[in-house]
C-alpha cells in the first residue's frame, strides 16, 4: 500500500512541481530567478543546516548521508508563504503555495541510493515605474516575468567505516523563463507602446559530492562534521524572442498591432561552483546543535536581452547557519509530546546580489516539529515548521521582503525488499 502511495504522490506531484508559479519576488528580475530549495522541512526549521545524517530522514543536501538510513524513505514538501513588500513610500503584499522536493531514498548496507526533483530557480515579478529624460519626455514601463529552472537529481553514497562515508549527486537542470517589457507613454498620450517578449529554454548538468564524519566522545557525546562541494555547471538558453506595438486598453490587457520574430544565437552560462562545510556535535535521540557556512562563487547569470540589469553587480554570496533539536523523551509509551522533535535556527545569508551599491541580504530564524506517525515500523512523521526572516533594504530606492512561510514536509519509512520466511 506504502509502495502504491508514493507512486501515486510522486506522479501528482511532479506534474505540480513542473507547473506551478513559485515566486512573487521582484529580485527575480535578475539573473534566472531565486534559488527555491534550501533543504527538507527538518533542515529548514534548524536553520537550513545540513550537518547530520539521520536514519529515518533524507538529507537531500549532502548526499554522503544517503547510507545512514535504514529504511527504505519517501520525502514531500510544500512551503505556503505570504510576503510583505516595503519601500520608502508604499507597502504591497503577495503570497504562494508551492511544492518543495519529492524524493525516494533506498539503503543497501554500506550503500543508499536517492533520486528526486525539485524546482532549482523561479521567477515571478511584475514591476512598474515611470522614468524621466533629460528631454523631459516621461515613459511608463512594466516588466513582468514568470518561470524558473528545475532540477532531476539521482546519487548514491557509501559508508566506508561506521564513521566516514562519502556520495555524490548527479542533476539534470531544464526548465524556461519568459520575460517581458512594455515601454510607452502614459496611457491615453500615444495610441500604441512597445512590448519586447523573450522565452528561454534552459537545460544543462551539474553534480555534487559530500562527505560526512561522525565519532563518540566519552561514549556519550557525538561528533559530527560534514563538507559538500557543487561543481560549477553549465547551461544552454534557446531563445525566441517577440517584437510587437500593442494597444493597452484602460483594464491593462494588450492587443497586437504588429509583431516581428527575431532570431536569437544561443548562449551558455555557468550556474557557480560552491562549497558547504559544518559540525555540530549532541546526544543520539536527544539532542543537537550544529554550525554550517556555505560560500559561492559569483553569478554570471546577470544578464538579461533587453539591457535592464546593468545596475547589477554580483559578489561571491555566503550563508552562516545555526540550528539544532530536542527530544524530550524518545521512546516514551505514555507522552506523545515527550516523542515529538522540536527543532529552531538561525540564519544570515550574502545573496551576491548588488543594487546601487547594497549588498542585497537575507536573514531569518526558524521553529519546527516533527510528529511521529503511529504504526510504521520504519519511523515515519509530519515535520511542520515555520520562518519569519527579511531580505533587502529599503535603502538607495529599494524593496525590503518581510516574509513568513510555513512549510510541511512528509517522511514515510518502511522495509522493503525484505525476504520472506516460511516456517
């Protein structure tokens, strides 16, 4: 029945996943959108942090830690956020429900396999202004822009002492972006405006190798240490790009006067090499606290075929990140609460991004629960959690993100592939 649900999920999902309009960000105008994942429900609600292989859940951050499940593991999450957008002089809000990863891991002994998908990027923005020549003419411009890239990864790792293991994922990027730009004067001065619309295709390959360290201290305490390191991949764009005057009616909508379809060469970016390292140390089934800092390259991926982003620059971005869990009780036969693993964090992220000459950052802190599911033997459970955080400024003329998301991830273990025994 287990093996029939997930089938069933992963067939639903996929197609949502590929779908869906995931972001409401205008600094997704840059560059091929916001990086969506930043590990399971678990991990987020411990500040994103990557450090501990676990046997019941799927860390789909360091694929060193596939061999330390021992039971055959199901993975789904979705983050439902509402965000606040804030600049000197006005305050918009927008929200999105989006699904987050589906993943399906198997241990072999020594070895674990997992494969899965996610969305990798996502764009979504709708931004207008009015700009002003030194001729004093004044035009109104919108840009809109919806898409992102997506991710197909499959890895294996092995346990090469009970303390040192090694994986490596390798991913398959594809997905399409479709921007959008209309220039004209105000509306009801000039009968038609401009509209310039570009559709890429995006597809390349990545990989990404880990490595995890864990030892007792006093047989008591564990240690644990871990590193991943992303291989700076390729993409190739396939372009189409739309030329056309359009008459904008007063309810916004656009129609067609005259369109010209321009060829455009094909171009490779690099999405950046980067590099994680953390440790943490606590007690098993009790406790954990943990550190990690991850740093990458800067992003080439500024560019966009109507010249808008050259206010851009792009810095090596870096994330540092806290987190940790409690379980009052593991075992407990008579407290529910006692079994539940309450998880927090914190974290503070460089993005990379630069606009007028401000560090674009982000930083927020998070809480979570994972509740165990009666009836399973491999441990399954509901990991619920939350964060409120902040990215950019105010400042220079710019947007500030107030957000809050939610998310909520499902974990189901089980035994396959066991031999059955006759007596």
């Amino acid at each position: 029945m287990i093996k029939k649900i997930i089938a069933g999920l992963c067939l639903l999902l996929s197609t949502v996943a590929f779908a869906q309009e995931n972001n409401a960000s205008p600094y997704s105008f840059y560059g091929i959108g916001d990086v969506k994942f930043r590990g399971t429900a678990e991990n987020r609600s411990m500040g994103g942090i990557g450090v501990l292989p676990d046997s019941i859940h799927l860390n789909l951050q360091n694929p060193a830690t596939y061999s330390s499940l021992k039971f055959t593991t199901f993975t789904v999450g979705a983050t439902s956020g509402s965000t606040k957008f804030k600049t000197e002089t006005e305050n918009m809000k927008a929200g999105r429900t989006t699904v987050d990863y589906i993943a399906v891991a198997l241990p072999f002994n020594k070895f674990g396999v997992a494969f899965g998908l996610m969305p990798y990027t996502a764009v979504g923005y709708r931004i207008k202004n009015t700009v002003t020549g030194t001729d004093g003419l004044t035009l109104d411009r919108q840009f809109d822009g919806s898409g992102g890239i997506n991710r197909v990864f499959g890895g294996m790792s092995y346990q090469i002492t009970p303390k040192f293991s090694i994986g490596a994922d390798f991913q398959y990027f594809f997905g399409d972006i479709e921007t959008t730009s209309l220039t004209g004067l105000p509306l009801g001065a000039l009968q038609y405006a401009t509209r310039e619309k570009n559709a890429s295709d995006y597809s390349g390959v990545g990989a990404n190798i880990g490595a995890t360290y864990k030892t007792r201290i006093n047989n008591k305490w564990e240690y644990y240490a871990s590193a991943t390191y992303t291989t700076e991949a390729s993409l190739t764009s396939t372009s189409n790009r739309e030329i056309a005057t359009v008459s904008v009616t007063s309810s916004g909508s656009q129609v067609v006067v005259d369109q010209i379809d321009l060829v455009v060469s094909n171009k490779d970016y690099k999405l950046p090499a980067k590099f994680t390292i953390g440790t943490g140390f606590g007690q098993a089934r009790k406790w954990f606290v943990g550190a990690e800092y991850t740093n990458q390259q800067a992003n080439e991926l500024g560019g966009r075929f109507d010249g808008t982003t050259t206010n851009a620059q792009f810095e090596n971005s870096s994330i540092y990140a806290v987190g940790g869990y409690f379980i009052p009780k593991y075992m407990s036969y008579n407290s529910y609460l006692s079994r539940i693993t309450y998880r927090a964090g914190l974290k503070y992220e460089k993005t990379g991004l630069v606009l007028a000459g401000e560090s674009i950052n982000d930083y927020g802190v998070s809480l979570g629960l994972s509740l165990p599911l009666s009836g399973n033997i491999g441990g399954s459970n509901l990991n619920i959690g939350a964060e409120y955080g902040q990215r950019g400024t105010t400042n220079a003329g710019l947007i500030q993100e107030n957000y809050f998301n939610v998310f909520i991830g499902l974990s189901i273990s089980d035994k396959w592939f066991v031999k059955r025994k006759y007596e």
